[in-house]
C-alpha cells in the first residue's frame, strides 16, 4: 500500500505532501490522511514531480465510524497518506446522495464513478473534440437520468443520434434497463406523421418571434416591423396559411400587395413543414411532461425550421416559469443554437433566449445541459452560468486555458490530460460529481441512431 509521511493542512481545507517520492498519487487520486488522531478523506490536485516529489490537494471530510462527515475538515501538524478504499469510496457516494453509475473510475482503486442526480438542477457543459465520444456518453447520462429520476429531459438532437432512445439493445439488462422499458419516451421527427411530428404553431408565437421568422429587424425594417406590430390581433387570428389571405385584403392602393404578404410569400414560409396547422405543436406535447421528448431536428427541408422549433418550446417553457415545474434541456451540438457568432434574427432570439434561461431559469426548474467542441463555440453568457462540467477529449491548449478561467472548480492537472483522454474517457467536476473524477464511461443500454459511417473495404 501506498504511505507517505509529512502531509501536513495548515488551513483545515488544503493539504500538502512534502515528499510524495515512492508514492504514485497523482491528481484525480482520492487519499484517506490521518493526522492528529483523525482518519479525513481528501482529493489529491496536483503532483509536481520536481525532486523531491510534492503532493497539493484538498480535504473533503472526516471519515468516522458513522460515514462520512463532509461538513468538517480539519488541520493537522504531521499526517500519512494511502490509498483509498472501495468501502470508503462507496460511503462518498452515499453521503453525497451519487447514485447514477455512468461509469468506472480511471484513478486507483477504480470502481463505479457515480453523478448526483439531485445537481441537474444546475446548468451542465459538456465540451470535447469531434469524435470524442460526447453523444455517446450523454446517451449513456441521459439513460441514468431518464432511469432513475422523475426529471423530464427534452433532448435537442440535430443528428439524429437520440432517435432510437426508446429502444433496448438485444443485450441490456439489469436494473436501468427494466427501468427505462417502462419510461415514456417520446420521438418527434420533422418528416413524422400525427403524434410524433415536429412542429410549431405560429399562432402561438410571441410577437418578437414572429417577427424573427419574418426576419423583420425592429430598427433595421423599421416600418414593416411596426405594421406588424399594428396587425399584432390578425397575427393572433390564426396560423400563416389563414393569415394571407387577410393580409392580401388589405392591399392598400391598386394592386401592390401588402409588404408583409410580399415577404411572407417571398421567404417561403409558408411551405415550410414545420407549421402545425391544427396538428399536435411541440409544446403540446412537452406540456404533458413525458419523461423523454427527442426533438429530431434534423430532416428539415430548411435549416431555419429547427430555430424555429427551438423557440416556440424555449418562449413557452420561458412563459410558463412560475409553473415552477423541471425539465432539462439538452442541447447537442450546442453552437446551432448558442454561438456568439449566429446573426440572422430567428437565431438570435434563440440564442437571447438561451442566454436568459442560464441566467434566471435556474430557480424556475429550467436547466441546460449543453454540449458542444469548444468553449469559444457558446456565448460566455451561457458558459459562465455552468455549474457542471463534462471534458472529453481536446487537444487546443488554447481552448483548455478558456475552460479553466470559466470551471475554476475543476483543477488544473486534471484539465492537462484531456489531450490524452481516449474515446470515451472524461472528466467530470462541479456540483454534479462527488470529487473532480477522471471516467471511463460505461457502454450505452440503447441503440446510437446515426452513428459513424464506417469506410466501405474490400
Ligand atoms: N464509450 C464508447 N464506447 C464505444 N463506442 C463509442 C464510445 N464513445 C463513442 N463511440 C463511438 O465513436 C463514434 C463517435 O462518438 P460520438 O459520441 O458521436 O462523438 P462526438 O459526439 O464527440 O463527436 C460513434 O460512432 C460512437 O459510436
Ligand atoms: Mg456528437
């Protein structure tokens, strides 16, 4: 077993190791210190292997005969360190209430790494390089989630990969299997019929929003915006196909036709498929609160019509906030909906509405889970709201240094390995894991939907 002497905590939070030699902690290693007659569980951040070898970490609570007790920790002159145990790492996890296994632990002694399914209420980042393994390990996430919890999850899918969601792969069993067979998971595709369609009702649409898919700019279109806003009750009169008609009445002087009828017809909006007409709108079915809704938004004949979903669910569920009532959101492939850099007015309504939901939904039971291949792709607005954070692998130093102005809870040495991370691997930190923990991610229970395309061989 690993021992090493002179660990010493000045503070009752931090710890230093002066010679760790002989030792093989390194950061991410969860160690048990006794020191001045108190056994304390503590996470080892950081290991400098200039000679003599030095430990830094913090501690986390003091290990008694009852558990653990995370509400205390304490200094000490002269303290040894070694390895944690299974039994001790299992008490971590029952203290901290962690119960969704996504995974096993890459740090010694291994064993199951836990999430905490009560800290989703807080907004989550996921970031890591195309091909890392993101989709396939928020599959595996969300499967626990949707298992274990009454949390309703709205998944944002712009590839398809969740659309298979409801089902079980031939070899899946255990508990979380028979769990998700009985969970309501509800798939919503642009090109599906009845029920499971994709689609919005612009009748519903607030004003802005309307506006937006008109691609009216209230100072840029200053006067089509404002007879817009005077048609604000034909607007609310039904949907776009009802409207015309009523719009072209009002053809002023001769034969020019009413501007905003001119533009309607001239975007094509109204052959976009996505208008519910009389049919089933995303917001109704959301409103039901199944326990998974996958919003397929790719299939779209025009890539304005998955904004367009976006935000009639965003302003709804933004309206209706004081309901109080959970949902997390998840936004794959986030920056389609959330880059700094997205400039046509339906995006940016879509964006504004993001931003504010990280900022004041938090208290009214809205929470973001969104997942994209760097920092720089979401708006720092969103990212500085993040609680949570899931790392895969990214090899941008650059994009490494951003992490950590914005996660200053995950530690340095543990942001350096991503760059070495495989497929798969991650590291999780914040309020939703027990300790910063280094994971290799468990296999999925149910079928990827659109997952690589292999290179066809001989
Ligand atoms: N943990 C894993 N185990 C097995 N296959 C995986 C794992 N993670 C990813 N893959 C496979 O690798 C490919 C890319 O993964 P994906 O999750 O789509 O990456 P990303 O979303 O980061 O671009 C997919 O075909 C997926 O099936
Ligand atoms: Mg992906």
């Amino acid at each position: 077993m690993d021992a090493a002497r002179e660990a010493r905590s000045n503070d009752g939070r931090s710890f230093t190791v002066g010679d760790a030699g002989g030792t093989s902690f390194v950061a991410g290693s969860l160690v048990i210190v006794t020191g001045d007659g108190e056994r304390q569980l503590a996470l080892v951040e950081d290991r400098s292997d200039e000679q003599p070898a030095s430990l830094r970490g913090r501690l986390i609570g003091v290990l008694t005969d009852a558990g653990l007790d995370t509400a205390r920790s304490l200094p000490f002159d002269t303290g040894t360190l070694e390895e944690v145990d299974v039994a001790t790492i299992e008490t971590l996890h029952e203290t901290t209430g962690a119960l969704l296994e996504v995974g096993s632990n890459l740090t010694q002694p291994g064993g199951p790494a836990k999430l905490l399914p009560h800290r989703f209420n807080r907004h989550t980042f996921w970031c890591g390089q195309s091909g890392s393994g993101k989709t396939y390990a928020l599959g595996v996430v969300l499967e626990q989630l949707i298992a274990h919890t009454a949390l309703p999850v709205v998944i944002f899918d712009p590839n398809s990969d969740f659309v298979r969601l409801g089902e079980l792969n031939p070899d899946a069993t255990g508990p979380t299997a028979e769990a998700l067979a009985q969970r309501d998971i509800r798939v919503l595709r642009a090109r599906g019929e009845g029920d499971s369609a994709l689609r919005a009702r612009f009748i519903d649409l607030r004003l802005p929003s309307k506006a937006a898919v008109l691609r009216l700019d209230p100072v840029v279109d200053r006067d089509e915006y404002n007879r817009l806003v005077h048609l604000e009750e034909l607007m609310r009169a039904g949907e776009l196909a009802q409207i015309m008609p009523m719009l072209r009445e009002r053809t002023q002087t001769g034969d020019e036709a009413h501007p905003l009828a001119e533009r309607i017809e001239n975007l094509g909006v109204l052959d976009w498929e996505v208008w519910a007409a009389g049919a089933t709108a995303v917001t109704d079915v959301v409103a039901e609160r199944p326990d998974a809704t996958v919003l397929d938004l790719g299939g779209f004949s025009t890539p304005e019509q998955q904004l367009v979903v976006a935000l009639s669910l965003l302003d709804d569920l933004w309206e209706r906030r004081e309901e109080r009532r959970p949902v997390l959101l998840v936004i794959d492939e986030a920056h389609n909906l959330c880059s700094p850099r997205l400039d046509s007015p339906l995006a940016v309504a879509v964006r504004e509405r993001i931003v504010q939901i990280a900022a004041e939904g938090r208290k009214f039971g809205l929470w973001l889970l969104l997942s994209t291949q760097r920092p720089s792709k979401v708006h720092p607005g969103i990212i500085s709201q993040c609680d949570n954070l899931a790392l895969m692998k990214m090899t941008s130093p650059v994009d490494l240094a951003e992490l950590g102005t914005y996660f200053g809870y995950a530690p340095t040495s543990l942001l350096a390995r991503s760059p070495w991370f495989r497929q798969g691997e991650a590291l999780f930190a914040g309020g939703f894991v027990p300790t910063p923990s280094l994971v290799k991610m468990n296999a999925r229970l149910t079928p990827e939907g659109g997952s690589d395309v292999g290179v066809p061989l001989r």
